[in-house]
C-alpha cells in the first residue's frame, strides 16, 4: 500500500494507459466501529469493477482476465491495519497500485484510458508534506511527515550509520578524557554526509525540514550552511533510532504552529481581494471561475465536501440517492485550479466559515 504522493507519482499516475484503466475508490475508517464494514464495502466496490469489465463490449476475454489478475494482487495487498480515511485501487492490463489517503474519497468505480487521479491530487495538496531529519553522532534517519503522522523514510541514503570506532587510549591519554563526539572530526564528517544526502533527496523531492538532535549537533549541521540551513531546530535527542510516534510527538507543535500562520496568510490573501474585487465563494462560482482558468489562489477547508447536480449553467446541491450527483465536486475543483497553475491551499474547518467552506483569489 502507498503513502507517500508527489507531483512526479501523480505525472505518472495520470498518464494515459491501454484501456481499461480501472480506478475503485472507497472510503475506509482507522478505528472501529466503521471500520468493521470496510472489508465488506472494498469487495463490493472491486465485485462491482469486475461486472462492469464484463459487462463492456470493448474489453475482450483476455484483457479482461488480465486487468482482473491485477486487481486481485491489489487486493492482496491491502492492510487493514494501515487503513486511513479513503482508498484507492488502480489496475490496467500490466499494473496495479494500492494507495490509502488521510482524505476521505467517494464511493466509485471508473474505467476510461486514465486513471482517476483528483481526489489524490487533493489529498496530496491537504497534506502539507514535510521531512523530519533526526540526528545523533552515529546515525540519520529521514523520517516522511503528513496530516497527522510521520513514517521512516528508506530512500536516497536514509538511515545513515557511522560505523563504530576503535578505542584510542593513546588519544585519551593525551587529552585526559573521552573526547565530546560532536567535538570529533568524524562525527562532523558523518554529518556533512547526512545532510549533502538530504540535500539531494531534496532536489527531487523538495518540503519543508525539521532537524531533530542534541543541541550540539544542531549547532554543528547549521555550521555546514547546506540543505538544513534555514530548517526548524527541534532539539531533541535520541529520535534518530526513535519510534514514528515518538517522532511526531515532538515535531507536532511546529507543524501546528506553521499551519496556523499559513492559514492567516490565506486569510489576509483573501481579504485583500474583496477589496480588489478579485473573491470569489462557494462551489458554484469557484467551478465556473475555475474551468476559465481564472483562480490565482484557491483556500478550501480541510474537510469541506459538497455533493452537487449540475443543472446546466450552474451547480445546485444534489438530493439524497440522486443518480446524478457530483460527490468529489470539491477535489474536481482543486484538481482543474492546479491544471492552470493555481495555488491551492487547506485551511483549517471554520477558516472560510463566511465562503461556505471554499474561497479563492481570481487573476482577473
């Protein structure tokens, strides 16, 4: 199952594939009692997916054998104790992927030439993804933070280990005592290593950093002027071989705070464009201003939904068990204003409580 999203999976997620590309989106719960009926809601939706493929003229016996293979290694993936608030499956003749989203999803199952990517496209940019770097004198590990969680990340080098170093008496001799490690030529070494590691990870794949450590290592990675200058110091040992929640623990105050002073910012943003007027409010108007190509900035609440009918020349709210309701109109929002290069931020419930739930700054 993945996790981890990022403008180049999404690239790749979105590119077109041999029909039928199969897309089975459901919601999933991480605690009981809702969980209790996820495994019975997932063999529906995929029991679903399957009758669809042999209902439709187009997929022969063959391919539709095959993309049905797929969606049973999918299946057998799936780990109920990883489970979050929406999952996705995507099977295409040669492929499948597992991904589990800290966003709730609608109910669908799709078949087209692509696989349908927006509601991943807005988990990824509700997200707010950052790397936690945590240090000591023998070991860096990279840690990989989301919503609520951090998880350890096992690329580009990460963990970091410094292999154990003879005993020296002749040199404890000399100095009368055990050197201080973050006094030791080698242990600066490692670190430049450390961080010149997270630093290329960081071209590809840049976020916000918070580097955890004894202060001295702190002061030492700072001296470095590389890819952790300018990060969030937590000063905080013993998180390089940590738990993730030990990890989070210890990170979550700065992640809060710096969510908070996002969230003013967009707020100011978007008091400024009333004066301007360039605001603009509510689904309605944000769906047509976003098929223009005019949103500049778009603000969301992080759990707004709206379940819409379009009714021509514009969006009503749907009744309960309308066939032809719009569930994800929000997440199809968001994805259309990053296809014309918005910027598309989630702030917390009750930010946008004068907007509806969802707000935006027009470019003209």
């Amino acid at each position: 199952m993945e996790h981890d999203l990022s403008p180049a999976t999404l690239a790749g997620l979105r590119r077109p594939r041999p029909y039928p590309a199969v897309s089975v989106l459901t919601p999933t719960h991480r605690r009981e009692p809702g969980n209790a009926q996820d495994p019975v809601r997932l063999r529906n939706a995929v029991a679903e997916a399957r009758r669809r493929l042999e209902a439709d003229p187009a997929v022969t016996r063959e391919r539709r054998a095959e993309v049905e293979e797929q969606l049973d290694r999918a299946l057998a993936e799936i780990d109920p104790a990883e489970a979050e608030d929406g999952l996705a499956i995507f099977a295409a003749p040669g492929e499948h992927q597992v991904w589990t989203l800290a966003r709730s999803v609608p109910e669908r199952v799709v078949l087209s030439d692509t696989f349908l990517t927006r509601n991943l496209v807005a988990a990824y940019s509700a997200e707010r993804p950052f790397w936690v770097l945590s240090v000591s004198a023998d070991r860096a590990t990279l840690w990989s933070g989301g919503t609520d969680r951090v998880t350890e990340e096992r690329s580009g080098g990460f963990p970091l280990t410094r292999p154990p170093e003879d005993f020296d008496p002749e040199r404890q001799e000399r100095i009368g005592d055990s050197p201080s490690a973050f006094r030791d030529e080698r242990t600066r070494q490692f670190l430049r290593d450390a961080d010149a590691a997270l630093g290329r990870l960081l071209r590809a794949r840049p976020r916000p950093v918070y580097v955890t450590g004894p202060e001295a290592a702190l002061s030492l990675l700072d001296d470095t002027g590389g890819a952790v200058r300018g990060a969030a110091h937590v000063p905080h040992g013993g998180l390089a071989s940590g738990t993730p929640e030990a990890v989070w623990q210890a990170v979550r105050p700065l992640v809060a705070a710096e969510a908070r002073r996002a969230a003013d910012a967009v707020t100011g943003e978007l008091e400024a464009a009333r004066g301007r007027r360039e605001y603009a409010a509510g689904v309605d108007e944000l769906w047509r201003s976003a098929l223009a190509g005019r949103v500049r900035l778009l603000a969301v609440e992080e759990n707004y939904r709206a379940t819409v009918v379009d009714a021509g020349d514009h969006l009503e709210p749907a009744d309960p068990g309308d066939l032809d309701a719009r569930e994800d109109i929000v997440d199809e929002i968001v994805e259309q204003c990053l296809e014309t290069g918005a910027e598309v931020r989630f702030v917390p419930d009750g930010t946008l409580r004068d907007a509806d739930g969802i707000a935006g700054v027009l470019r003209y």
